[in-house]
C-alpha cells in the first residue's frame, strides 16, 4: 500500500518564480514508494513561469500575500484556491512542500513588515493544508534534512497507508492481524494508546465498523510526536524478551550492551534491529518478524 502524498510542483516541474526546478535527494527517492499528487499554488492562481516573487507582509494582526514589484495582493485568491483545492483531496497521508516559499513553506517562509524581515511563518497553501489534515505530517525538504525529523515522517505516512487500507477491511481478523504487527510500534510512541487499542480490538460490543472508526483516529493520535530515546530502548528490551531465554548469557549481555550503546547516541538504531532479527530468524519467533517495528519504511529511504 504506498502513501498518498501530496508534493510541490516545483520538485518535479520548472514552475518555480524565476522558471526553476528544485532538485532533492530525498524527495526524488521517496517519489518511487509513494503515490503523489503535485501542486503548484501560484501558478494554479493564474501566475506565469517565471514571474514577479511574492512575499508574505504582515498588516496589524493579519498576513497578506504581496507582490511588492506589481503591488497586487493574491491574499484572498490564494486563500479560496487552497480550500478549494484541499477539499477535493481525500485519503492521504502526508505532504512535502517547498522550504521558504510563501505559498508552500512550513514555518520557514520570511515574514515582512514595513520593508525589514520581522520572523519566519508558513506560507499560506500550508497553513491550510495543516488546518485540514492537521492529523497528518505536514513538511517541507529544509526540514526533512534532519534525520529524526525525516525517520518521523517516514514512520507516519507508511503506517497511515496501511491504516487507509484497514479502513476498507470487512473481516474482524484484519484489525487484529493490524493491531498485532503494530503492537511495538505503538509501544514506543505511546503505550497508553497501545493499551488503549489494544482494549478497544477485544471489546466485543461494538461494531467492526465503529470500532475501526475509533482505531483510526486513536491511531492517528499516537504518531504525532517523535519517541524519545528511553522508549526506543524500552521497546527494545520487550522485543528481546521473545529470545532472551533461548540465547546464551554472553549473547543476552551483548545485545543488552548494544541496546544501552544506542540510548546513549553510540551506535544506530539499525545494528540492535539486525541483530534482533538475526535471533527471530535462528529461533523462528515470527510474532517478532511480523512487527512493523523492526521495517517501517522502505530500508532504501534511510539516507
């Protein structure tokens, strides 16, 4: 199930203000394992390639979209475009905009006020885009840069794909199978929803459909902020628990050795996992094999 991803124009497309395309590392990756819908809000508002840039003004306690070189104000147009736009949008998972843009940039884009750069804001299709899909991860390329930012975003939009795909599911033992393969993912990044979820699977008086509903959104909830160290470490130590009487103690004070050389910015992350799956794979423990955990996301994206 690949993510549904909504992306600038400009990474794939000569369409920004002085005719140029905007090439990424990353993002031409990621256009290969996601299904993506590409914009450009400028030029869908009727401006041309290349064209007079615009800038983001701040007027009292508002923000307006200027064209300093024509004086023309595209504050509203823009505003109704983008809520036209997204409300013809359904099911996805996620979005990539272009950094310091006043249409598209996410908290990057120089606000202006009576000539002088006063602070930073979003652009104005972004804005909206986090007010519709606030549920969903919303970034530009400056910020993907990051590696904790990017493994965050990358975690999201796949499990949300997959969630899509349960959303449609007729048959009980999907959402068990679901809940199952995601138990350790949810673990570390909020056991107080995986306890939560994990009730809500077994209850028995409610409808499938209803039930799903009330995943869904739980579901959503859990991934909005980034785990930290400690949990990651902690998830690590339950998965180890599925092998550590079938190891040798030298193996079990290694593996704990390892795990306590990541908390600690040592090692990465990668190593524990590799070994743990090298444990699941001689001892045949595919309860461990199937968690989203150990892969969620393509290895390729890891750049």
């Amino acid at each position: 199930m690949k993510p549904k991803i909504l992306i600038s124009r400009c990474f794939s497309q000569p369409v920004r203000y002085n005719g140029g395309i905007v090439n990424d590392e990353f993002i031409n990756k990621l256009k290969n394992y996601v299904e993506f819908l590409d914009v450009c809000p400028e030029v869908e508002i009727g401006l041309g390639v290349p064209r007079d840039r615009l800038i983001i003004l701040e007027q009292g306690s508002s923000k307006r979209l200027f064209q300093p070189e024509t004086g023309k104000d595209f504050t509203d147009t823009i505003i109704r475009f983008s809520k036209d736009k997204l409300f013809s949008l359904s099911e996805l998972d996620g979005a990539v905009l272009k950094a310091k843009s006043p249409s598209c940039g996410v908290g990057s884009t120089k606000l202006y006020k009576n000539g002088s750069i006063v602070g930073k804001t979003s652009g104005f299709f972004a804005e909206e885009v986090k007010k519709t899909f606030s549920y969903l991860p919303i970034e530009d390329e400056g910020r993907l840069r990051d590696e904790s930012i990017r493994k965050h975003f990358l975690i999201r939009i796949f499990a949300y794909a997959e969630l899509r795909d349960l959303c449609k599911s007729t048959a009980p033992k999907d959402l068990v199978y679901f809940h199952s393969r995601y138990k350790y993912l949810l673990m570390t990044f909020s056991q107080k929803i995986l306890k939560e979820l994990g009730q809500l699977v077994a209850n028995g008086n409610i409808s499938l459909s209803e039930k799903i509903k009330i995943y869904r959104d739980k579901f959503y909830e859990a991934f909005i902020r980034k785990p930290s160290m400690k949990r990651q470490a902690n998830t690590l130590m339950h998965i180890m628990g599925h092998v550590s009487k079938k190891i040798s103690s030298k193996e079990r004070s290694h593996l704990i050795s390892l795990i306590n050389k990541f908390m600690e910015g040592k090692i990465q992350h990668k190593v524990v996992i590799e070994l743990l799956k090298s444990f699941a794979y001689r001892f045949e423990e595919d309860y461990i094999l199937i968690q989203k955990y150990l892969e969620p996301y393509p290895e390729d994206l890891d750049v």
